[in-house]
C-alpha cells in the first residue's frame, strides 16, 4: 500500500424527507443563493421542498445551469452574487450545479480574472463561500468532494479544478429526489459512479486489501442495483444504494494509497468539450478502448475484478481479463449507454481534434504509468470507433 493522507469534512445528511435539515445547517442569517439548473427542480416538487425549508431566509435564485457547466454563465451568478451580498451558495442538482456552484464560490473571493482558477488546477483558489447542495442525481460525487468541472464554450476547453476551499460544508442526500431522473441520465450516472470506481482499482496490484474490497463492494452494489433503477425508478433502496454508492465512489477513500488512472476521464472530457457528449457516454466509449490497449499492463487487477466482482471462472489472467472487458461493454449498453464513438455519429476524423486537444491541456502522460501520450490516446481512440 502507497502512503496516503486523507480529509474528509462535508457533512452528509442522507435519507427521505431530510431536505427539511437545511434549516438546521444554514446560519439563520445568511443570504443563500439557490443555484440550479434547466428547471427540473420546479416541476419534481424539489424546489419547494427546499424554499419551504428557507422559509424565513433570505434567498435568491440562479437557474440555468447547464449540463457541463459554461463559465460564463457561472460568471454572470458571481455578478448577482456581489450585487445581491450573497455568502451562502446551495446548489440544488446534479454534477454540473453543483461544479459549477464551486466555481461560482471561488470566483466570488477570486481578485483578478477567474479562469485563472482553471488554468492553475484550483491552485490560485485563496478562499470560497460557503457551499452547501441538495443532490439530485447519483454520479459524480461532486457532493462530497474538492472538484468542479467547467467548460468555456467559446473555445471548447473542458477543464476541472480542484480545491478543499470549495469541499461542500453539508449534502443533503434524499433518494426520492433521483425519481424523476430520464432514463438516460440513469444510466450516465450509473457508469460514472461504476468508472469512478474503477479507474482507481483496475491499475495494478499494490496490495491495499481494504481498498479493493472497498472497490468491489462498491462495484458490486452498482451492477446489482443500476439496472434495477431502470425497470424500478421508484425503489427507495435501489436509489438509496446507488446514490450511496456513488458517493463513495469519489469521496477520496477508495483512493487512498492506491494508484489512480484517469486516462479515460481525462480523454472523455476532451470528447465533451469538443461534441457535448454526456460525462457518462464518454467513459462507456473511452474505458473498454483503454483497457484492450492496456490490457497486459492492467491484467491481474482486471482479472480480480473479473473473478470478483463479475463472477468470472476462469483461471487463466488474460483470459479473464479480456471476459471481464467484454462483459463491462455489455453493462454499459445494457444501462442504455451505447460504448462506440460511431453510435454516436463519430467517426475516425474526431482523433486529431481530441489528440490536440490533450496537448494544449498538456494532458500527455496519462493513466496510473503516465505512459499514455496524445499518440496512445489516438490508438485508443482507434479501438473505440
Ligand atoms: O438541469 P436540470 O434541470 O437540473 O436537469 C438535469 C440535466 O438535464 C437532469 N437532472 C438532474 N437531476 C434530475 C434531473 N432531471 C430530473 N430529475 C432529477 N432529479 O439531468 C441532466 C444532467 O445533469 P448533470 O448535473 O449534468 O449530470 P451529472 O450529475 O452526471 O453531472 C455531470 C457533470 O459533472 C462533471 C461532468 O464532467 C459533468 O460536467 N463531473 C464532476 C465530477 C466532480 N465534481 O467530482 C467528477 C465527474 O467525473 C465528472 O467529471
Ligand atoms: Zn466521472
């Protein structure tokens, strides 16, 4: 096992009902900004939930968060923010309100242009205001760590920062809440929460026990219960489980003395920034890609998994590992995500434009080696037609 620190200090709240808790966790005197996204909040009953909770509060609100949030829309919250005195943001969504309500509380303390927060890795972050959310979606963990994900739509750059400056003080985490979710947004969060999970623990063996059992019970629950959130959108354990699950699954304890991958995140989000593909499809495109590209170097952990976590028999590692790639695939397409760039109207002519990309990002040595350049990521790339 590496050496490892570990922090932790968002509070969670977790179960139905418990959006009336926000009393309890917001100074009675603040002014709260209530930072949202397209409107789902108003037509699913979460909205008044949350004002009925504020009552007596001062509040504003900022909708139109946009799914992989643009800074300039966070930017026009910062302006609201200083005119109105805002010193409590709550974020009331998914992944992207949440990103971009960190965003929104660091740029307000930020002196000089905010980009500059993104182009450090959250390094020039000094100070935030207070964040607080209410999830309404399984997948990111967003809820309950350091890390915002923001696009500049001008110029296609998806980038994220991170910084403890802006870990969420609470989250409030009701099950009820993912009911309404479109099926699509089900199965995205269900292969996020499942790749968060596991470019952590298909790496290569460095004997942290703890960890992998961790990963595996965590890998276990999202097979079992994903598909269930589809045929049963309205099984309070089915959400429960999952939502759990996925905040574990990016909450900085799985990753705990262990190496970390992300070549597919980081490749997914160039796709993102540059065709607006959903987080969750890129994974389910990028991830099989990698892993049949690295497959010697990422054999035995794919293999445990395979034998773990898939039930996979077989006692030969390449065997396994190359069973548990396919059966992968076919979770994802079984979640309703489609695991081919050509499925989603992409072709061979998208490599040269992601490959730039990750070399104007300097994204260019990936994975837990940091031997996956702009030229492997094209050869990946390749596999994923
Ligand atoms: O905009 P609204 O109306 O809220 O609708 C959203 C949106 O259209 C809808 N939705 C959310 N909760 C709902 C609901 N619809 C009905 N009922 C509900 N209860 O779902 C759509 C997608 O929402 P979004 O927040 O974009 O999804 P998600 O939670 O998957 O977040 C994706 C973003 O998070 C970033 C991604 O890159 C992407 O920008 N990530 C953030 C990470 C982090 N901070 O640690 C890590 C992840 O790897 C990821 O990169
Ligand atoms: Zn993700």
């Amino acid at each position: 096992m590496n050496n490892f620190s570990f922090f932790n200090n968002t509070k969670i709240i977790f179960g139905e009902g418990q959006i009336a808790q926000l009393t309890q966790e917001i100074p009675a005197d603040a002014t709260v900004m209530i930072v949202y996204g397209g409107g789902s909040i108003k037509k699913n009953g979460i909205f008044e939930q949350v004002t009925s909770a504020l009552e007596g509060m001062k509040w504003i609100e900022f909708g139109g968060i946009e799914p992989n949030p643009h800074y300039d829309t966070c930017m026009k919250a910062v302006e609201q923010v200083k005119t109105a005195n805002v010193d409590f943001l709550l974020a009331v969504g998914g992944g992207s309100v949440i990103d971009a309500t960190k965003f929104i509380a660091a740029a307000a303390k930020h002196q000089g242009d905010a980009w500059e927060i993104i182009q450090s890795f959250g390094g020039a972050v000094q100070g935030a205001l207070p964040v607080g959310c209410v999830l309404t979606l399984a997948a990111t963990g967003s809820e309950m760590n350091p890390t915002s994900v923001v696009t500049r739509a001008d110029t296609q750059d998806k980038l994220f920062f991170n910084s403890d400056y802006v870990r969420p003080r609470f989250s409030i985490l009701d099950p009820q809440t993912t009911y309404s979710l479109p099926a699509r947004q089900v199965g995205n969060g269900v292969v996020d929460s499942f790749v968060h999970v596991l470019e952590q623990y298909v790496t290569y063996p460095v004997n942290a026990k703890v960890q992998d059992r961790f990963a595996e019970g965590l890998l276990s629950t999202i097979l079992e219960d994903g598909p269930k959130a589809l045929t049963d959108p309205q099984n309070y354990d089915v959400r429960a489980n999952l939502m759990w699950a996925a905040t574990m699954a990016l909450n900085g304890l799985i990753a705990t003395g262990v190496p970390g991958d992300w070549a597919t995140h980081l490749i997914g989000q160039e796709i993102t920034g540059l065709y607006g593909l959903d987080h969750g499809q890129t994974l389910a495109i990028v991830m099989p890609a990698v892993w049949t590209y690295k497959l010697e170097q990422k054999r035995e952990k794919l293999a445990q998994y395979g034998r773990r976590v898939l039930g996979i028999t077989e006692a030969d590692d390449l065997i396994a590992a190359e069973k548990a790639i396919v059966r992968t695939r076919e979770f994802f397409e079984a979640m309703g995500v489609r695991t081919r760039l050509a499925d989603y109207d992409l072709g061979a002519d998208v490599i040269p434009q992601v490959v730039a990309k990750l070399e104007q990002h300097q994204f260019v040595q990936l994975g837990e080696h940091g031997d996956i350049t702009p030229a492997d990521a094209a050869k990946i790339l390749e596999l994923a037609l």
